[in-house]
C-alpha cells in the first residue's frame, strides 16, 4: 500500500514532536533517580492513570484482541478480562501504600520490608526476572505486532522487519532514556489521545460500511454465538474448550479464574498487588489520593472502555476476511486499516499504532532499567539506567526474533507469571 503524501507530513509531524518532547525534559530528568524515574514525584491522577492506560496500549492489543475474537469471540477476552479482579484489589487496597512507601523502584521495597543478603537476592532476583526477563518478552510481542503493520501497509519482506524494528526501538531509546518518566508520561497523553481517536474512527469506517452494513448487518452475518458477552462453562477435563464462536471453559478453570489466577498470577498491567510500571505510576503521583484515583481510572478505562473499538473491527474482520489462516488472523486488523481508511486517515492511525507501541516500549524500558547499587551517587544511577536501557533493548530484539504468534508469546507470559502473584502480595 502506498502512502500518499499527506500521510507521510502527519508520521512526520508527530515524530519530531514526540523527539521534542524528549529532548525537552533531558535535563531535569538528569538531576537525580525520583525526577528519571518518578518525574519528580507530582503526576496529577488524571496523568498518571491516562499513562497507565496508554501504556498497556500497543500495537500488539488491537492485533492480539482480533485474534482473541476470531477464534472466541466476544467471549474471547475473558482470557485477560478476569484480570480486572486483581486491578481492583491493587486500586483500593495497595495504591495508597505504594504512594506512601516514598520509594524509587517497586524492587527498593524489598530492601525496605527484609534485610541482609536475603533482600539483596530478592531485589536482584526480581529486577533480573520481572524487569529483564519477563519485561523483554512484553517488549518483544509489541514488536511482533509492528512488524506485522510494517508488512502488511509497506510490503516489507518479513526476514527484514527485525532491522525495521531496531530502528524504531532505537528512537524510542533516545527519547525515553533522555526524558525519564516525566518525559514519557507527557507523551503517554498525546499519545494515547491520538491512538484512540484513530480506532475509533476505524471502527465506525468499518461497522458502517457496505460490506458489514451497521451494528443490525454484523448481526445478521455472524453466529449469536460470536457475540455472547460470558464463556461457557463446560463439564471437560480440559481448561479451556476450543471452538470457533464462543470461549468454553471447564468448572475448574471458571473457579480457578474467579478465586485463583487473580491474585497466583503476575502480568504486566494486572500485578494483583500493583506492580511494575502500574505502581511507578503510583508513586510518581502527587500523593495518596491521586495514587488511588489514577489506578482506579486506569481499571475502568483498560477492561470496560477501551477494548471495543478493537473488538468491532475484530469482528468486522470475520466476515470480511474468512480466509486468514489461524496464525494470519491478527492482520485482519491492519487489513481493515489498509481497506477502509482514506488518505490522511491512513497516516493519522498508522501514528496512533506507532504512538501505542512508543509509549508501551518507552514505558518498559524506563521501568525494566533497575540498578544493583543503590550506594551510588545520584549521578552513576542515572547513568547506569541509561545504558541500561539500551542493553534490554538488544535483549528485546534477540527474544523478538523467537515469537510467532502474538496468542503464543501471551500464554507464554500468563505461564512464567503463573504463582509469581501470591510471592508479590507476601513481598509487598
């Protein structure tokens, strides 16, 4: 597909702006660990909540939920849907505290609750695991995604994307590493606001074209089945039921997601306790009841307000494109894109996917970037999470090349975060 003119001045606007922005916080961002880290500790909650929900936008959330709906369903979603549960319990119970521990990095409170040579293994065992290990993999199914936008809207040979990818890290690099969190959080905002208005307009593109014929003609042309809201529950042995229209589950796993996976399970974005960059940002807000009213937006945004422009294209996408294979059926979203959206259109959502997956990598890459010694000056810290930041870039890039599809690295991530959950909730 070529762009035509118009698109290419909107990609570049927003580039230069977001590099703007970087550049812009570069030296208060250098001062000391709580401004690179914590943006000074003064983040508004409408900031830091609207950060949290960008962040768990990237690129690769449209694409997963699409593949989610074409194999589900609506019903689809209720493999990370029943992560809202934990949400709440880290909203009303843990977000006042982590604002009120007054740490730097959610790995500090090991230090802070247990001492001697058992905090010093428990807080490099989790900035190793959780912000190395596990923060690479996320980076490396948002990559995944954009690789698949940049072949499907620019034709570029898969066995190239990995160059493509590196660059885009590379720019995301220089502005997260030079700005800190304040930096990323500002553009987090622009972003997201921009990312949302381009899907939402998709979505109405798509739904009201000839080919779906509005809300009443999707109906007509899919299965009832396909838009059942709840899983069935089914009495099998096995946990989870395939099927084409509607996620079945066994009784096990029902009560294994309503009274277990909840709080036994650690994911980015839905750490039982809060964690990772959703306890950053709690931290980083202004005092206690901005930590508290920023995680609770976020909960509400993230599971019952932002995932249905998504979820109507994904379904749009059942009926316009029946032939994808299993593996092909995330690129029913860009294929949407590619068909409905009209010049300038084009560009303004190609920067919305560009924003989402920035502001996700931007984020993990500020977040992942732990440091070993906190003896250090306040100098040595930040130069420390310089490089390391794009250290877990080249990590990002090697585990990128292993991922195929983006359901797989998924079921991978909720497996290596399986029972991490009640070891934060005991830790924190």
């Amino acid at each position: 597909m070529e762009l035509q003119t118009l698109d290419w001045i909107i990609i570049a606007i927003f580039l230069v702006l977001i590099l703007g922005i970087g550049l812009s916080y570069t030296r208060q961002a250098g001062k000391n660990v709580e401004n690179f880290f914590l943006g000074g500790r003064k983040l508004p909650w409408w900031l830091a909540g609207t950060s949290m929900v960008a962040t768990t936008f990237a690129a690769d959330t449209p694409l997963l939920v699409t593949e989610l709906v074409a194999k589900n369903g609506v019903s689809g979603n209720w493999l990370w849907w029943n992560g809202l549960i934990g949400g709440m319990l880290a909203t009303f119970f843990f977000a006042h505290f982590w604002r009120k521990a007054n740490i730097v990095t959610d790995v500090e409170l090991s230090e802070l609750r247990y001492s001697g040579k058992p905090a010093a293994f428990l807080r490099g065992f989790k900035a190793v695991y959780l912000g190395i290990f596990l923060n690479s993999v996320v980076i490396a199914w948002v990559n995944v995604a954009l690789g698949a936008l940049l072949h499907v809207f620019f034709g570029i040979p898969e066995s190239q994307l990995i160059f493509y990818l590196a660059g885009a890290m590379f720019l995301v690099m220089i502005y997260s590493s030079l700005s800190g969190l304040l930096g990323v959080v500002i553009t987090d905002f622009i972003q997201f606001f921009i990312a949302m208005t381009g899907c939402i307009v998709l979505a109405v593109l798509v739904v009201n074209s000839e080919q779906i014929g509005g809300i009443s003609g999707l109906q007509e042309k899919l299965p009832a089945a396909t838009f059942q809201f709840f899983p069935s529950i089914e009495f099998s042995t096995q946990s989870i039921v395939e099927t084409s229209q509607v996620l079945g589950i066994s009784l096990a796993t029902f009560f294994a997601f309503v009274g277990v996976q909840w709080w036994a399970s650690w994911y980015p974005g839905a750490e039982p306790g809060g964690g990772g960059y959703v306890a950053q940002r709690m931290m980083s807000a202004k005092n206690e009841e901005h930590a508290v009213k920023a995680t609770l937006f976020f909960q509400i945004a993230h599971y019952a307000l932002r995932p249905w422009p998504w979820i109507m294209v994904g379904l749009c996408a059942l009926v316009l494109y029946p032939d994808l294979g299993v593996s092909d059926k995330k690129l029913g979203y860009a294929l949407a894109m590619q068909e409905f959206l009209p010049t300038g259109l084009k560009g303004l959502l190609l920067v919305a996917f560009f924003a989402a997956y920035m502001s996700t990598i931007s984020t993990q890459l500020n977040w992942g970037t732990r440091f070993f010694r906190p003896d250090a000056n306040q100098k040595e810290l930040v130069m420390a999470s310089r490089v390391n930041t794009f250290l877990l870039m080249l990590v990002a890039l090697v585990v990128t090349a292993q991922i195929e599809t983006l359901e797989a690295a998924f079921k991978f991530m909720i497996g290596c975060g399986a029972g991490l959950g009640a070891v934060v909730l005991v830790a924190d």
